[in-house]
C-alpha cells in the first residue's frame, strides 16, 4: 500500500476535524478524496504531508509513520497546493532548474531533467518565455512539473483544475493519467465530482471528519439505488396529459417526479427503471398519448455525494 491510515483523529479547541479516519491506497492509481468544505481533507492531508501532527491514529506513507519518521516520508511526496508555486519572472526552463539545483541534483542533471519535463507537459515551445505569458492551463502544467522534478512517489495534488477552461482541464487529466502508469501514486482532492469519476482508481467521502464510503466510482454508484427515467413529448397537449397521468398513478416509485415545459420532457425517481418504463408506457398507450422518447438516466457521483453528506448530516 502506498498509503494506509487507520483511526486517524484530530481536533481543534474539542472539535474533531478527523474522527477516526481510516482507508487504504494502493501504489501506482489515483486516489480522489471527496467532501464538502469543513470535512477535514486539509487536516487530513496536512497529516499525511507530515505538516501536522495527528492527535490520535496511525497513518504511513510508502510503509513509513508519518509521525515518527517524517524525513523518510518527505523524501517520497510531493505536493502540488492549489495555489501556484511558479516564479512569473523566470522562464519555464528557469523554474524546472531552480528546483532540481534546489534538490541538489547538479547543473547538468537539473537541466536534463527540466528538458524531460518540458516534452512530457507539451511545454517545450514555451520553454524560454516567461511565464507571464503562459495561459491558466500552461502555468498550471507547468507547476505540476515542478513537483515532479525528484520523481516521487506519491503527489498530493490539491484542486489541480481549479479555474481552468475546459482543455486545459483535459491536458491536466492527461498529465495525471500518465503519471499513474509510469507508477507514480496520486493522492486527489477535488470538487469536481466529473474529474474523480474521470481519473480515479479509488474513491473516498470525507465528511465531518469521517469517511462515508471508499471504492471506484461505479462501487459508490451503486451505494445510490434509485436512478432516473426521463420521457420526453413533441405535443405540448401529450406533454400535459403525461404529467396528468403519471402523477395521477403514483407511478414515480420513489415519489420523485420532475417536469419541465419548456423542453417537454418528465422525469421520474425510480428503483427499477424497466418496471418503470412498462408501468408508464401502458398508462400512456392506454390514454392515447405518446413518448417520442425515453432516456434511462443512471446514479451519478453527484447523486452519491449528496446522499452521503445528507446521511452524515441527518445524524
């Protein structure tokens, strides 16, 4: 395991910010950590980064205790923070230089290793420019770059796509895809919910400072029983009639039932959308009225989140 934490706890003035935080990592896949704002994921990685010291717990890190043997731990991570840690006044290669001399790799293998990085980030035309002038997703490729730099092996990456446009978000995803098959382990944390599905081998719901459920984010889907089914109408008065109809029956099985006007379309909560599909389909058919069509809409990581986080706050 690359990571493995067990029990881990943390408070503040009598307040748990971790309360018993427990799961593993496997070595070589991203990991996404998931939770709203409060949950204690900067706790939690300021632990594992060796910043903070737990209250309560065990927590290793390449089978080191990030308590007791720290160096051990930081010679085997890096972190890339949300905000930047690129100087806009040096070039691109300036920035790859610094840092390997920082890490006392030599002139030579510092400037070899800044040319490597350059071509795997696609920033090689941009290389001798200050990064002044780069876009949002250059100097965000950039900084991810530099942590890479000592090649560890494990990074933390926190909001890695934050404020990005769409393709400078994709070239990000690619970075990190690669990252994880050349071995190196991702620990993720993002609000998107779309990028952990996209990127994660393994899924974690961190929330009040506990973790709701861990697995792939086709596991946690169907921790969410209920998905969707969505008929759509060309005729306004079919439109109407199906509404009429559909909540005359109570045939949304989960009493849910979303209609909206403007594109014709009824959308209902159920368990079982096959059931659901014949149930309505004969109704309507018996009425007269026709679906010009009919979508089934599955659980998505959006669905999960909030019905974890619900769970934990109904407690």
């Amino acid at each position: 395991m690359a990571l493995d934490v067990s029990d881990l706890q943390k408070s503040y003035g009598g307040k748990a910010a971790l309360d018993g935080v427990s799961f593993t990592v496997r070595t070589g896949i991203v990991f996404a950590l998931l939770g709203p704002n409060g949950a204690g994921k900067s706790t939690l990685v300021a632990i594992l980064t060796t910043l903070l010291h737990a209250d309560g717990g065990t927590a290793t890190v390449g089978g080191f205790d990030v308590g007791r043997q720290a160096a051990a731990v930081r010679n085997l991570l890096s972190v890339t923070s949300q905000a930047s840690a690129v100087d806009e006044f040096l070039t691109g290669r300036e920035n790859l230089t610094m840092i390997g001399r920082l890490h006392l790799l030599g002139g030579a293998k510092a400037g070899g290793r800044a040319d490597e990085l350059l071509r795997d980030f696609d920033l090689q035309e941009a290389a001798d420019r200050k990064v002044s002038t780069y876009s949002g997703g250059m100097v965000r490729r950039l900084d991810l770059a530099m942590s890479l730099v000592r090649r560890p092996e494990v990074l933390f990456l926190d909001e890695p796509t934050t404020g990005l446009d769409p393709r400078s978000r994709l070239a990000v995803w690619n970075a990190v895809r690669n990252l994880s098959e050349q071995g190196v382990t991702v620990f993720l944390t993002t609000q998107y919910l779309e990028e952990a599905d996209q990127l994660a081998d393994s899924i974690a719901v961190l929330n009040d400072g506990r973790i709701m459920a861990q697995g792939t984010a086709e596991e946690l889907k169907r921790l969410v029983p209920a998905g969707r089914v969505e008929f759509g109408f060309q005729d306004p008065q079919d439109f109407g009639k199906a509404v009429a109809l559909i909540r005359g029956e109570s045939l949304g099985a989960d009493g849910t039932l979303t209609e909206n006007a403007e594109l014709l379309t009824v959308r209902m909560g159920t368990a079982d959308s096959a059931a659901a599909i014949t149930s309505v389909v004969a109704v309507l058919g018996a009425a007269g009225c026709t679906a010009s069509s009919i979508s089934i809409i599955k659980p998505t990581l959006d669905d999960v989140f909030l019905a974890l986080t619900a769970k934990q706050e109904a407690r």
